[in-house]
C-alpha cells in the first residue's frame, strides 16, 4: 500500500469520528523515521480512544499492520506507529502545549482531506 493511500485512510477514520483540525506533515525532507505525520485533535479522551482505534481498525482491514501504539489507555495523546505514517490523535490542549506543527515548521503541511502535491 501507498503512504499516500495510508494517510487516506487514516484520514477519513479520524473525519468519521469528528476528528478536528487535521493536519497532514510531510516530513520526508526532514527525518528517516517516517514519511508522513497525520494529526488530530479530540474532544476527550474518550473521544481521542475512539479515533485511534478507528484508525487503528480501517488500517488492519486493508492489510496494514501497525507497528506499534502507545496512549490507548489514557487518551490524552495516542500514536499509531503505521511505519511510515505516524498518527497523533491528541486533546485539544496536549496539541496546544506540545505543538507538533511548530516542531515541523519548515516541512510541507496541509489541512483537511488532501497531501501535498508533489511533482
């Protein structure tokens, strides 16, 4: 599967649960470790579970093993270890202190439904 069909996925997951403000970063430019970073912001942290099992649902039922998960239990910030897409489902106030997308700043970073486009 392409990481671009990964990010999708992962997407329409996140937007299936009401998922807000997400953000896809391409951080192929800037680290080895991973291609794409998909965030989200959730409500609670019942809500934040919700979504990164969702995620973690669509991606299995196309074949995709996660390579690992960490946050379920607490559901202040989960991550979803897909390889090469990373998902972050955060509260809204984890997001705002740990500003991933200032962090990024520099790499390509889209919001709502769509990647970069790359030529």
């Amino acid at each position: 599967m392409q990481n671009e069909e990964l990010v999708k996925i992962a997407i329409a997951a996140l937007e299936d649960l009401k998922g807000q403000d997400i953000t896809t970063i391409d951080v192929r430019e800037k680290t080895s470790v991973t291609d794409f970073m998909v965030i989200a912001s959730g409500t609670s942290s019942r809500h934040v579970k919700a979504m990164a099992q969702e995620v973690l649902e669509k991606v299995k039922e196309q074949g995709v093993r996660p390579l690992g998960n960490e946050g379920l239990d607490s559901g202040e910030w989960a991550l979803l270890d897909l390889g090469d897409v990373v998902v972050h489902v955060m509260q809204v106030a984890t997001r705002q202190f740990y500003d991933l997308e200032r962090l990024w700043q520099g790499a390509e970073q889209s919001r709502a439904h769509h990647l970069p486009d790359h030529e």
